[in-house]
C-alpha cells in the first residue's frame, strides 16, 4: 500500500490547481501559486482569456494570483510589451487549472512523512486514520485532480484501497466535516454523500 501512495504522491508533480467556484470572486485570490502541466512544459500567458499569447511561465514556477474569471482564468501580473502600454508589468491571463498551491520543495517532505506514517497493512493504517480525525467547521473545498482531465474519487474508508463512492472533475466542490492526518471527510452538497478524499486533491 506504502508503494501505492507513494506513486500517487509522485502525481503531485502534475497536479492542476482548481480554485473555488466560476466568478470574480474565488478562493485562491491574492495568494502565491506554483504552475503544474501535465507535460512538463512552460505555462501560456495570455493578454486576455483565449487572446494572444505574450509569454511563457515555466512549470513549477511561483505566480501571484490577483483574481479569477469564469473558473477557468487566472489573472496575474507578467512582465511583457504590451501592444498598447509598451514595456511593463501588466495584467495578463493563465488557464486557472494548471494551477496549484503545492510548493515543489514540499513534495519530498509528503513523501517521507506518509511512508512513515503508513505501515503497508490496511487495516492498521486505516485505523490510524480514523482515531487522527478532527472536527472541524465545514468548510468548502475545490477537486483538484492529479490531470486536468482526471476525476477524484470519494471513497467509503481512508484508504486509497476503498471502494469508490463518487467521482468528481476538477473545480467540483465538496464540504469538509472532518480533518484526518492525509485524508478528509467530506459530503456532496448535491447527493449527501459522506466519504473520504486525500488532501492532495483539495484546494480551500
């Protein structure tokens, strides 16, 4: 199970961030955010959404976020020649979904802390689960999936050996009830469904 993890936390490296829900107002605003392609390859900047490209922001680089636009875009401050204000800093645009708040540095740190925690027996790592949660005020969370085009899965237990509940797309919200060492309780406002989903794929 420890090998299981620790390959799934490797997917880390290609998360897509996924803010909170469409219009301007969204989590995720104002704070400091690291690009993530699924490729490897540099991030676009736009001069506005779906207009001309103006540059290119490398994969794993850090991005301040001023605002969000129709849950897909992101607007940041780029240093570019703008076509009317010339030389400069200026607003410009990303595709919000390659996105995340995982700093590269911390990947390492997740690795070594839950291959430690978890023993490789499923019933014991399962348990540690379970007698680490915490209750929490619900709060709303953003799926944020290991590839753009991926699905998180709920699951009945905490363990990524669960059968699945539910699965959700990137942007999709969940509320969080409780507070496990890797994983969350959450519930689909939607349905009611109460499962668990690991924090990797959560975005407050």
């Amino acid at each position: 199970m420890t090998g299981k993890i620790i390959s799934l936390l490797l997917a880390v490296l290609m998360l897509t961030g996924a803010f909170a829900a469409a219009g301007a107002e969204t989590a995720g605003e104002g704070r400091t955010w690291y690009v993530y392609t699924e490729n490897g390859k540099p991030l676009n900047v736009r001069i506005l959404p779906e207009g001309e490209i103006v540059g290119k922001i490398a994969c794993g680089e850090q991005v301040q976020v001023v605002s969000v636009q129709n849950d897909t875009w992101a607007e940041i401050t780029f240093h570019y020649s703008h076509p009317e204000n010339g030389e400069g800093d200026w607003p410009a645009y990303v595709n919000r979904r390659y996105l995340t708040d995982i700093e590269p540095g911390e990947l390492q740190k997740l690795q070594e802390a839950e291959a430690v925690f978890f023993t490789g027996d499923p019933m014991t790592d399962i348990n540690k689960e379970f007698a680490s949660a915490q209750s929490v005020t619900p709060y709303e969370i953003s799926i944020r999936p290991a590839r753009v085009t991926g699905v998180v899965n709920m699951r009945w237990i905490p363990s990524e050996t669960g059968a699945i509940i539910a699965q959700y797309k990137a942007t999709e919200k969940l509320n969080v009830l409780k507070e496990l060492t890797y994983f969350l309780m959450v519930q689909d406002p939607d349905t009611g469904d109460v499962g668990y989903i690991h924090r990797r794929y959560a975005v407050k």
